[in-house]
C-alpha cells in the first residue's frame, strides 16, 4: 500500500509537471484577455487595441481588450493581480500603476510582487492645455499669474483621483505656488470630453490626444511637461522654457503578466510584441501620436518600471496625494 501512495503521488507530480510544460508550449490556445484598468477612449486604449491586434496575427489567437475601471486603475489591476498565470490574462499598466500601493491602501496588489513585466508600449508626454473659450490665458506665465490672483478657482481636470495627472496637478500647484480647483473625473476620456466642452478650464493630457484640437484652436496648450519641445506640437514650449525649471511629466504604458506565468509564454509574448513594435504601420502611428519606444529585452523593461516606481514614488509623496 505504502509503495502503492508512493507510485500515486510520483504520478501525480509527474502530470502536473507534464501539464505545466503542455500550457507553456502550446500557449496560446484559446482568447487571452487583455485587462485595461481604465475606460475605453484612454491613452492605454489608443496603443493596446493596435498591439493586440498584431499579436493576434502573429499567434493566430485572439487578444481581447477587457476594460476594467475604477479607483485609479487599481480594480482592473487587482482583477489581472488575481489571475491564473497561465498567460490567458494579462495586463496593459501605465506609469500610473507604480505608485498605486502607495497610496491606495487597499489596492488589492502589490506590483513588484504580483506582476511579471513583458514589454514597454510607448512613452508620451503630457502637455498643459486649456479652453480659451473658458479659460483666455495664452502662456504659461499668464495662467500662473491668474491662479496666483484667484486662488482655488481655475477647474483643472485630472484622469481620476491617483492617477498620473492627480499627481501632475499636485506638482504643478507645489513648484508654481498656486492652489487650482482639482476636478477628478473616471478616465481620460470623458475628462477631455468636459475639457472640450467648457466644463472645465484646464488639464493635463497627453499630447497625442490633444495635438489636433490644439492645431484646429480648439484647445490652446500653454507648455509640453518634458525635456524639450515634441514634434507633434512644435511651437508649443517645454515647461523649464515657459519658466518652470525641472516639470516633467510623461507617462509610459506596457503588457504585464501575472508573477509566476511561465517563462516560455512571457519569451513568446514579449517577442510578439516586439515584432507588432517593429511594424511600419505601428511606428507610422506611434509618429503621429507623439509617441517613442525603444525595442528592449524583458530584462531591460523590468529594470525601468524598477527605476520608474522608485521615482513616481517619490513624486506621490512630495505632492501629498494618499487615497483612502
């Protein structure tokens, strides 16, 4: 009976080693479903949907874009944080998602922890932008200046409370001393929508988002948050160039997978990845969205969210921004 357990168990190891070789060799063998922990018509939508859809090609099954939003990012993320690492779920993080724990006690996840890098999308810079027909500034300068005058009453959007433009808003008002009227929203998307329409005054968006608005007049952008002017908007200052030294704010979105899927399925979708990133159709997009990625190893990428959580760490805490 003793040697009888003993064959049973043995078996037992045996297949489930078998079936963990099995799910890392033939993955993928069905949908595999790509969490975005925010709204569609969001930045991580806009570079997600055209990488998935090469990747699809490329491993003949099908990548769905599984929108989960809610508190930040931190629903959707604690969902994927709680998957099966089998590959079949994965998620699409944004800078955004670093710093999350922090200052979200009960986030759900811990991102070092529970996630395995796989591959950088793209980076894009954010810009300051207002609706002159609400707000007439033209220069940064000038929207200081009326912020400093009227303090608490320029309405400046953010994506949702702790997210990548909660923390813009709170640098912003500590380097330039102003108080602004922060007005949370649930996604980048119906926030630029208000922007538009004159509910609010002002915001940080990304500049591929705003870029055509800015050109028809819609929108005026008073300065771009990184190290030197972007093609996209040329005539549009960097911010230590319209007098605010040392702002910058960029934001960066890559695929994350469950900790411990194997390495055999992170290998063969990062490689996917890196392929759709290499496709002249992808980089001619990229282009025209402002948007820059360097093709990496999984290692390199890891060693970046590394570097980036460290900073955007540092930087929740300077603005003050903790979520209950």
């Amino acid at each position: 009976m003793i040697r009888m357990a003993r064959r049973s168990v043995l078996g037992g190891l045996l297949a489930a080693g078998a079936g963990a070789g099995v799910c890392a060799g033939e993955w993928p063998e069905r949908t595999v479903a790509w969490i975005v922990p925010f709204p569609a018509g969001g930045g991580s939508n806009l570079f997600a949907r055209p990488i998935a859809a090469h990747v699809t090609n490329r491993l003949g099954q099908t990548m769905v874009i599984d929108n989960r939003s809610g508190a930040g990012g931190t629903v959707g993320t604690a969902v994927a944080a709680r998957a099966p690492a089998d590959g079949y779920t994965v998620l699409v993080g944004d800078t955004g998602l670093t710093y999350a724990p922090m200052i979200y006690p009960k986030a759900g996840f811990d991102f070092d922890r529970d996630f395995a890098p796989v591959s950088a999308f793209a980076r894009v810079p954010y810009a300051l932008v207002v609706n002159p027909a609400r707000l007439d500034v033209a220069t940064l300068a000038a929207f200081i200046e009326a912020a400093k005058k009227n303090p608490g009453t320029i309405d400046i959007g953010s994506a949702g409370l702790g997210t990548v433009t909660h923390l813009a808003i709170g640098l912003f008002e500590a380097r330039a001393g102003v108080q602004l009227n922060h007005v949370p929203y649930r996604g980048g998307a119906p926030m630029l929508q208000d922007l538009l329409a004159g509910q609010i005054g002002a915001a940080f968006v990304l500049v591929s988002a705003i870029a055509g608005y800015v050109k028809s007049g819609k929108l005026r952008a008073l300065a771009v948050a990184s190290r030197r002017r972007e093609a996209l908007l040329p005539d549009v200052p960097a911010a230590h160039e319209a007098g605010l030294a040392d702002f910058r704010m960029t934001t960066w979105f890559g695929l994350f997978a469950p900790a411990r899927t194997p390495d055999a399925v992170l290998d063969r979708l990062h490689g996917a990845v890196q392929e759709a990133l290499g496709d002249e159709g992808v980089k001619r997009l990229w282009r025209e969205q402002g948007a820059k990625v360097e093709l990496e190893s999984r290692a390199d990428f890891a060693r970046f969210v590394t570097r980036e959580t460290e900073r955007w760490s540092r930087i929740a805490k300077a603005a003050n921004v903790r979520m209950e």
